[in-house]
C-alpha cells in the first residue's frame, strides 16, 4: 500500500482529493486503504475524504461506496448513508444482509429522526448542533457540530460544543478529544481541567489514544492530515547560492610570484606586484523538479559558475611589466534526488547526485621588456565530474510555492587544460596548440605546446571546484 502522507491543503475542499490521482499515480484502492485506517480510528469526517477519493478514481467501488456509507451513518447522516447503501445494493443485489438493514434504515429516515429534524431546521451546521443541543437532543447534535469542526477546523466553539454534546451522549473518549483540540486552538484553562478529568476516567490505552487524537487533529488543522498534495507534481527551481573555493594551483602560484616580486623590491623599490584569487563566487541555476511520490523528488539541476579571475601584475618605472589573467568559469549539469522528512508546512530534506562540469579558462597575459611587448591569449577547457549534497527546509507556502534555505557540499574537479595559446607582437604572431601546466618545484603555471615534454614532477594545471555553499531556493510547481 501507498502511504499517503500529512500535507497542507489550502486551495480545495477533501471533496475535491480524488481528481488529483491521476497526478501521484494513487489507485482507488490506496485512497480506500487509508479511509479504511481513519473509519477504524474513528476519524470519519477524513476516512468520508478519502473513500470518496476512491470512488471519484473508481466510481465502481463497492468497498469504498459502502466505507462512505458507513461514515455517514457513524456521523448521524442517514439520508446520505440510505443513499450510498442503495448504491451498493445496486451493485450487490444479492446481498439480502444489506437490503434488510436498507429497509430498516428506510424507516428511521422516513419516520423523522432527531438528526432530520435538525436539518430541516435551517442555517448552518454549528447553530443547528446548537439547537439541537439545546434540546438536549445530544446525539442528534454530534454530526452538525462534527461537519462544522470540519468545515472549519480552526473554530475552537465548534469542537467545544462537538465535546460537550459527545460527553453528555456519553462518549468519554471522544469528548475529552474534541474538547482537547478546542483547548489547543483557543487555550482556557477551565476546558484543559475538564479534559484531564475526563482522561482520568479513561484507561491508560484510551489516555494514550486520546492524546494522540489531539496530537494529529491539531497538525491536521494546519497540514490537513493525510491529503495527497494539491499542487502538480511538475515544477520548476530556482537556485541562486554562494560557493565557496579553493583554487591550490592558483594560490601558490600567486604565493611563488609574490615572493619573487618581494626579492626583486629589494634591488629596484619602484617596482609593484598586485594579485588576486578568487575565494568565492555567487552562481545561479534553475532545476526542473519531478516529484515521484509525496516525499521524494528528482531534479534536474542546471547551474552556472562564473567562478571570477585569478590576475597576477608586476611592473617598474622603467617600463618592464608583465600580466596576466585566468577567467574561470563553468557550468554544472547533474541529477539530483531529494527526501523530504517530517510532515506539514515544515519539511527537513537531504539530496544529492551526480555532476558533470565544463569548466573553461579564458588566458590573456602580456610582458614588457626593452621597448617590446608581447601578447598572448587562449580558451582552454576540461569536464569536471563530481557530485553534490545538500541538507536544508521546505517551507510550503500555500500548496504551490515552496522556499528553501540550504547548505551544501559541492565535489567537482578538473585537469588537463588542452587549448590554443595564440601570441602576438614585436613583429612575431603565431598560434599552437597544447595544454596549461603547473611547475611542482617552482610552482608556475605555463603553456606546454603539444609535443613538448613537461619537466620532472610537473603536471597539467588542476582546477578543483570543491566547496561549500549556501543559498535560498525558491520552487514553483503547477
């Protein structure tokens, strides 16, 4: 069986459950499981939701049809009941169990129950129950504040009066339920006296039970307990988030130049060497979501890493410089799976899944020496494969919009550069291909044209994208 889980239903009434099964995949039989668990817990207003669920997939379910009818005649409403129980005995004619109790379900309708007369009396279900309770018609009155409590589940009046009336009818466990949701919505410590007496006529299985009620009712006030969510399960997400980087190569190749530049200084004071190394960098994304069932989804995280520019400058008075610059920058495509964990508005989730990464450096650098400057530029490019992981909150807001703060951990790192180094200047222009490559014993970085070997214990740059990060992602569904 399908779980169906705990979930915020603000924009349709559990009337309307059904014509969302076609989206979850949810059979008629999954939402007539579940109808069955609530009748068996007493909860009829939702197990009536859900069999008519189960009817709207399958029109054609007996189980269900007289599920329903068993809450409406639970809940005093025998009209509705007489008609769903003719339905079934329209699919089960044979049931001569079932046509007796028709019949004598028959003459209580028409004979005018306490329940019918507090429907024809007018207006709405709470001063109906009100009526009825002033009457002291107890009995009768439950169903008309049962469909107020849950016409209005937030009405604190409706489930004291749902209290009182099952208390003088008799129905101790119930009462101290209503009453203790009444207490939860609207707080007095009159009412939470009485519900502790109440408890303390119960046995210690029927406390637990009771408080377990108030305990689901109350989220199920705010979460609408076990509805299968009203948005589509197609959605789209906004990922803006900043990264965290360390870029090894790079920092100690600006470390060695700096040193170099330190010892020059102390020969010529004129000259100046300024550096830079990205530690940070804010990217954006957008990720296509699918959900797969009520707490798992699957994304399609697309990213963009515009990482920054590591620059190195030296120059003098004497008109010697020489510069360059290293514009990194990616992009991410991965897979990514998400659980959510707990219930309501408020949903803890972990995901993770794999990346690949192109990862781009974009090389411009001159030199100065003598009257002459030289130029060179070139793209060079390497796929990086990792993976990420994430912690963070949904925050449902409404049953369409989800917001999410977010921590993460990004595993993402790439070698060998190959690309086109082109140099110009003093009368020289060319082109060649190789790759970028890092010096261990001097720690520079160099163009390495193809067909040349590396010196000892040199090897191609490496560009590790790893990191931290943290964002706010904002979803849509539809």
């Amino acid at each position: 069986m399908k779980f169906l889980p705990y979930k915020r239903v603000l924009f349709f009434s559990f009337a309307a459950l059904g014509s969302f099964s076609d989206l979850y995949g949810y059979t008629s039989t999954d939402y007539y499981n579940a109808g069955l668990q609530l009748y068996q817990s007493r909860n009829y207003a939702q197990a009536n939701a859900y069999f008519s669920a189960a009817l709207q997939a399958d029109p054609h379910n007996a189980a269900a049809l007289q599920g329903r009818a068993n809450c409406y005649y639970a809940q005093g409403r025998y009209p509705e009941a007489l008609a769903d129980y003719r339905q079934v005995q329209a699919l089960q004619p044979d049931n001569t169990r079932l046509a007796a109790f028709i019949q004598a379900l028959q003459s209580k309708v028409g004979g005018g129950s306490p329940a019918a007369s507090g429907a024809n009396a007018g207006g709405s279900p709470l001063s109906q129950g009100e009526a009825l309770y002033q009457q002291r018609q107890y009995a009768a009155a439950v169903p008309y504040f049962q469909k107020a409590a849950g016409e209005n589940p937030r009405d604190s009046t409706a489930f004291y009066y749902l209290g009182a009336a099952q208390m003088q009818a008799g129905d101790l466990k119930d009462a101290a339920v209503a009453l203790g949701i009444s207490n939860r919505l609207k707080p007095n410590p009159s009412v939470e006296a009485y519900v502790n007496q109440l408890k303390s006529r119960l046995g210690p299985d029927d406390q637990q039970w009771v408080d377990g009620q108030i305990s689901a009712s109350t989220t199920a006030s705010t979460a609408r307990v076990a509805a299968p969510p009203a948005s589509g399960n197609l959605g789209v997400r906004l990922e803006p988030a900043l990264y965290w980087v360390s870029l090894a190569d790079f920092t100690a190749a600006v470390e060695s130049a700096q040193k170099a530049a330190q010892q020059q200084q102390a020969s010529d004071p004129t000259l100046s060497f300024n550096a830079g190394v990205p530690t940070g960098y804010f990217g954006g994304g957008v990720e296509p979501v699918v959900k797969l069932g009520p707490d798992l989804e699957l994304g399609l995280p697309l990213a963009l890493l515009p990482v920054g520019t590591v620059s190195m400058n030296t120059q003098d008075n004497n008109g010697n410089s020489n510069s360059s610059a290293f514009a990194i920058s990616g992009f991410s495509a991965g897979l990514t799976g998400r659980l959510l964990i707990g219930k309501g508005d408020f949903q803890f989730f972990v995901a993770g899944g794999p990346l690949v990464c192109p990862v781009n450096i974009a090389l411009t650098g001159s030199t100065a020496s003598g009257g002459t400057t030289l130029t060179g530029s070139g793209n060079f490019s390497a796929l990086a494969l990792g993976g990420q992981a994430q912690v963070g909150l949904d925050w449902h807001l409404g049953d369409s919009f989800v917001v999410s703060p977010v921590a993460g951990y990004q595993l993402a790192g790439a070698g060998s550069f190959p690309g086109t180094l082109s140099v110009g200047g003093g009368g020289f222009s060319g082109s060649s291909s190789g790759q970028l490559e890092f010096s261990t014993s001097t720690n520079t970085i160099y163009f390495l044209a193809s067909g040349q070997a590396p010196a000892s214990g040199d090897r191609p740059l490496q560009v590790d994208l790893s990191g931290i990060y943290g964002g706010v992602q904002v979803s849509a569904f539809f």
